[in-house]
C-alpha cells in the first residue's frame, strides 16, 4: 500500500482550489519530520485535500483524516465529466488564438454547451473557471458565470485524480467537532488552514466574522499545531497587540449602540456602527 501511495505524488491539487498550499509544500515536509511515528494529523479545514495528502505520502506511518468541509470528494468523483466537457469547450476555441476575449456569439455558445451540461448533472464551475476566466476569477454557478467575460485560456489536457485520496481517512464535518474528538488524545497534531482574515473567502461554503477566526485560535492554545495564515491577514498583528495590552478587555462592553446602511449602488451597500459611552459610563 505505501509503494502505492508514492506512485501518485501529487505536488499540486488534481483540480483548481484557492489556497492550497502548494508553494508551501517543501517547508511543510520539513516540519511534518518534527513529529513521532505515532503522530494522528487532523487537517481541520481539509480544503483541497493536499496537505493531507502530502503528510500521508511523507509520513505513510501516520493516520491522517482530511476533513472534507468543502466537498472537493465531489469534484474529483465527476472529473471524467469535466474532462469531457472542456474537451467539447476545447473544439468549440479553436481558431481562436489563446489568452484571447472571445466575441458574444462564442460567449453564447460555449455559456449554452455548459447550461446543457448542467441539465444532465454536474458541472465543476470552479475548474471550467480556470480555463475560460481571466487569471484570479472564480464563478460559482452559471448566473454569475453568464456575466463575465470569456478568454480562449483552455487546459490543454485532461484532469487526473488516480490514488489522490489513498491512505486518508475522509470525513465531512465542523472542525470544531474534531477538535472535541480529538483534543485529548495524545500525538495529535492539528493541520490548520482556515480561511485568511481579510482576504477573498467567496470559494469557500462557508460565511466567517472576526469572532469565527478568533475561536480557531482557541485550538493553538496547549495543543500541537502547524498553522497558516497570510501577510495580508491581521492576525498575527492582533495576538501581537493583544499580548502587550492583556489589561485592555472589551472597551465596547456595556456601550449604546446604533447602525445605518449605506448603498452604494443598486446592487452593494455596508452598514455603518457608531458606539458611544456616557461620562459616567465610561469612567
């Protein structure tokens, strides 16, 4: 089974996922060392799946359990679909030269071969993304795929997922459930990987505030860990702050509060908060 497992390798996700980890892959085998032969690796925030599969390649001694919230499984089950409809999408651009923005008639074509699709099942909308949006767009359905611009930036091959998921043991959870199977049992590392603070979260299935990143560092406290995060994410500068000022508390507590929405335009608005304290409140 572990010769099987070195056989696939993969050093990127089969399919397109925002924020695996590949350019992290050498540092993370590196650290993955550090840990005993009888280390559980739980990914909390599975994702693509690759950090589990890249520990279970590197430590085949270990159990890993990947925890598939976003339903990548999905994706990789219906690959031959999507291999199939990219290759009909890939006859349908030739002639058009790559990189190119395609006209509206070609826009209707192709939106309608893959409407079509969608009527007989699934349709991998993130993936289909790649090769027809411009460099860094994701759509999630066809409503928001139809109002976008189409470029002739087709993969030239197909897919492949073979032996992708061997050796893990999946599950589809909340990951604070792992965390509650998992946080007293001895050599057990948590993998974690949530969404960045202040950053595009809109590929996940999921709808994080500040108070849902703040609990994941919940988990870190006495516990093994390897976490990621970004330097676009304030994080680091929060706990930073937060160790310096520990005397500070809550300085909103017990203050009035009131809100108003402001559009925009038709289609964006935000909510502005003011709070206040009285003199004698805030004394």
């Amino acid at each position: 089974m572990i010769t099987a497992m070195k056989k696939y390798y993969y050093s990127q996700a089969p399919l397109p996922f925002v924020g695996q980890k590949r350019m992290f892959a050498s540092e993370f085998r590196k650290v993955l060392k550090r840990f005993s032969d009888r280390t559980v690796f739980v990914d909390l925030f599975g994702g693509s799946g690759l950090l589990s599969h890249i520990t279970k390649r590197e430590r085949p001694d270990s159990t890993v359990i990947y925890n598939d919230h976003d339903n990548y499984r999905e994706r990789l089950e219906n690959i031959s679909r999507t291999n199939a409809l990219l290759s009909d999408l890939r006859r349908l651009s030739e002639g058009i030269p790559r990189h190119r923005m395609l006209s509206k008639k070609m826009h209707s074509i192709f939106l309608e071969r893959i409407r079509r699709e969608e009527s007989t099942g699934f349709v991998d909308y993130l993936t289909i993304s790649s090769s027809l949006l411009f460099s860094g767009k994701y759509a999630r359905n066809i409503g928001e795929l139809g109002k976008l611009n189409f470029y002739n930036n087709m993969r030239l091959s197909d897919y492949c997922c073979e032996g992708y998921l061997d050796g893990l043991e999946v599950v589809c959870c909340d990951y604070r459930e792992l965390v509650d199977r998992y946080r007293d049992s001895p050599d057990v590392v948590f993998l974690i990987d949530p969404p960045y603070m202040a950053t595009d979260i809109s590929t996940y299935r999921m709808d994080w505030k500040l108070t849902d990143y703040l609990d994941v560092l919940l988990v870190l406290k006495g516990h093994p860990f390897i976490y990621f995060t970004s330097g676009k994410s304030p994080i680091l500068d929060f706990c930073r702050w937060m160790e310096e000022h520990p005397e500070t508390g809550n300085p909103f507590k017990g203050a009035g509060m009131s809100t108003l929405t402001a559009r925009m335009n038709y289609s964006s608005s935000y909510t502005d908060i003011m709070l206040y304290k009285e003199m004698t409140e805030a004394a």
